[in-house]
C-alpha cells in the first residue's frame, strides 16, 4: 500500500489506477467485520438488502415476514467491547402491524435514487408501495396483478420516474411515481417475471428474465422486446479492442479526447451500449434479421437458461449482464452482440426456488453471488472462485455491495444480516521496504528549519 502511495506522490501511477488497487486490496480483504454488528430486526429470512447510492450510509433491508427496516451502517446506536464493537439497529419498522405494512413477505426493496426521502418495497400481497422515509408512510400504493418478485428503478435515468414491476403474470408493468399509474405494459414473457433490470448506461433500457428461461431487451418507449438472449449464441473471449488501442492494457493518465461534457470517461476503449432504433439489422447466427419492431417466431422463442432466470445484474459500464437461473449455472452476457460469453464459471449451488439478489464489484472484476448458506465471489473474466464468504447458518437469498465503503452485506433465511468489511492486515514485503524508504528519507531531513 504505501508503495503505491509513494508511487502516487511521484506521479507515475494516475488516480483512477491508485483509486482501483486501493478498492482491490479491500475487496481481497473483506471478512467478517469486528467493528459493525447489525441488530436484526426481523422474525423472517432477509430477502432483499439495498443502500442508498446518495450517502451510501442507510441500507434497506425486506422480509419474509413482511416487514421492511432500515439501517445506518454509518453511526451506530450502541457500542459494546470498550467501544470497539458498534451495535446498529434498526432506525424504524414497517411490519404487519403497522397501518400501511405488507401482509405477506416483502420479497423487494429499493431506495429511490435521487435521495433517501423515498424507498419501494414489493410484497407477495400483490402491491408495490412507495413509502415516505420521513413520515413512515405509504404514499402510494399500486396494486398488482399477482405475487410482487422485484420492482426496481433506474439509478441513471433522469427523465423518467418509473418502476418496473416483475410479478407471477407474464407482463412487466410500469409504475410511475410522478402521475401514481401504470404507464404501459411489456408483453413478450410467456411464464411469471423474476428478475428485473435497469440498464446502467441508458435511461431506456429494460432487461427482464422470466421463469419461461426467457432474458428480454426492452426499449420502454417502444412497443415489443428488441433482443432475446439465446444461450445457444456465443462468442469466444473477449470483445476485440478499438482500432489504434494497444493489445494489452496499461494504467495511464486519462486524455482530453476521454471525456465527455467535462467529465472523464472511466472505461477507457470501450464502447457504449448502441442507440438501438428502427429498423436496425442484426447479424448473427449466419444471418441478417431486424431487431426492432418484433421478433422471428423461432428467435422469439430463445432462452437464456434451462429453466427460470432468477436474477440479473448489469455491470457498472453496462456492457456486460450477468444472469442465474434454476438450472443452477451463472451466465454473462456481452449486451451489445447479445452473445453468451462462455465464461465457465466453477460449480456453484444457487438456489433454484426464488428470486435471489447478486451485487457486482465497482471495477466489474468480481460478482458476489449467494450460494447454498455462502456467498462466493467468482472472477468475472475467468470464472474461477475468489473468495468463499462463510458466516451463515442457512441459505442466503441476497447479496449487496456498497462501493463508498467497500463493505459486502448479505442477507439469509437465519434472520441474520451480516457485515463483511475490509480487515487491517500485515503489511506485504514490498510494502515494509516501502515504508523503510521512507523512513530513512525522512531520517536524513532536519526538522527545524522551513
């Protein structure tokens, strides 16, 4: 570390590489946290977990016995071992007792993404509500036609207000916070929805798998599905770099051509997710077909998985989608060319009955996904088991992880909502050389003089 802190200071390692091994070495460190302890409050499994992406400081948390807390993992309420140990309970309850709680088990819950004044829960009670975090009170209330699997909303959009709703009926549903309506519906799905999904680089893009095995593209301002992920389409390795971009990746200092409005672009040589329109063709599988309005017979009857998709997850850049199925495999996908990527990654018992909720590192270089009563992280590019996180005594169900701490949180069938955080360890040899250098540079300065 404080090699890389010297290298920082001299400038041959730019910010965002010293940014991106800083979060490495923490995500490699992450364990049990002696530190944070949070006090469940919840008689159910922990179904859903989400922290607001404002403060990233109050984590939601959904159960199956219908009850909705929330959380500051920031300031603790007690303390207990001398202050070392800090106890965080629950700062309010929605439950069944409460006048507008959930009757059945809150299977989803999501923070509104501009600020912490509002969350959504989603229940098996057949509603979605939008709750008022200051007054602790449903502001709305939709209700839907079936058992509520995820409602979700888009962390990038600014034009919209929407939530989509994947339920046990066949079509997502569009719930819109501003007018307290259902916009439209998407129809393509030919069994119940559980997984939903917002695309992370474009406000338009909705991505929904069902448990026909089916993962669909939307564009929400369209009618019909432009894309259907079909397992048997692949490409081998990964996307070939831009034309002029060198081979092998290297750290250096981001260029003016980089940016965008003044903002610079963090994924250097890569591409945005395309502006899919009217009467785009595809090519694919030796042939050419359009993508947009409506699907061949036999392509629209393409599936992801054998058996119902049970969660997706898009990457930070939005270039890369991650699926789990009942068939117990893990999939990503490439979403520009809607291939499957044939990343083999090792065996894993997912469970194969319910939704589940797997979280993404920031750099996209590991995915965190609950399995049996574990949470693995694999490497995203090769498939291959990181870490093994063991602390739960039954099956977990959800996973999120919060960038500005580097804190992973899971959620399980025990009841338990427990803390991984990053452990202070030994400093490594080149690290102690490091420090040494510095300390006899530091040794032949005299302190007296300006």
């Amino acid at each position: 570390m404080l090699g890389d802190v010297k290298g920082r200071e001299q400038g041959w390692i730019c910010p965002i590489a010293f940014r991106r091994r800083v979060c490495r070495r923490q995500i490699a460190a992450l364990d049990i946290s002696n530190q944070k302890e949070i006090v469940s409050a919840h008689r159910g499994g922990i179904n859903s977990l989400n922290v607001d992406l404002t403060e990233g400081r109050y984590l939601l948390a959904g159960a199956s016995d219908g009850s909705a807390a929330v959380y500051d993992i920031q300031c603790s309420t007690e303390s207990e071992g001398g202050g070392r140990i800090g106890k965080h309970k629950s700062l309010f309850v929605v439950d069944k007792q409460h006048a507008h709680g959930h009757k059945f088990s809150v299977s989803s819950v999501s923070w509104y993404p501009v600020d912490t004044g509002l969350f959504i829960t989603g229940s098996f009670d057949h509603r979605i509500k939008v709750w008022d975090t200051n007054a602790v009170k449903a502001v709305m209330d939709f209700n839907m036609p079936g058992k509520v699997y995820r409602a979700a909303m888009s962390s990038v959009a600014t034009t919209h207000m929407l939530i989509a709703a994947g339920t046990e009926d066949v079509q997502v549903r569009l719930c819109d916070i501003a007018s307290g309506a259902f916009t439209h519906t998407l129809s393509g799905h030919r069994d119940g929805i559980m997984a939903v999904e917002w695309s992370s680089s474009s406000d338009w893009i909705l991505m929904t798998g069902g448990c026909d095995g089916a993962v669909r593209f939307w564009d929400i301002r369209r009618a019909g599905c432009f894309l259907v992920l079909d397992q048997s389409c692949s490409q081998l390795g990964s996307r070939p770099p831009l034309s002029g971009a060198p081979s092998n990746e290297r750290e250096t200092f981001p260029r003016a051509s980089d940016s965008t409005d003044g903002k610079i672009n963090h994924h250097l040589g890569t591409k945005k997710l395309p502006n899919y329109q009217k009467g785009r063709t595809f090519k694919g599988m030796g042939t050419t077909q359009r993508l947009h309005p409506g699907l061949t017979s036999s392509r629209n009857k393409s599936t992801a998985h054998y058996g119902a998709v049970t969660a997706l997850r898009a990457t930070k850049d939005g270039m890369h989608l991650l699926s789990t199925g009942s068939d117990s495999r893990l999939k990503l996908w490439d979403i520009e060319s809607g291939c499957n990527t044939l990343v083999n990654f090792e065996a894993s018992r997912l469970q194969t009955s319910r939704p589940l909720e797997m979280a993404v590192a920031e750099d996209s270089s590991l995915v965190f996904v609950p399995c049996a009563t574990t949470v693995k992280a694999f490497d995203m590019w090769s498939g291959t088991t990181s870490r093994t996180f063991r602390g739960h005594l039954e099956s977990v169900n959800c996973c999120f992880f919060n960038a500005q701490h580097q804190e992973l949180y899971s959620g399980s069938n025990d009841r338990q909502i427990v803390v991984w955080a990053p452990t202070n360890r030994t400093d490594s040899a080149e690290d102690q050389e490091a420090a040494r250098g510095l300390e006899e540079h530091d040794a032949d300065q005299d302190h007296w003089s300006d």
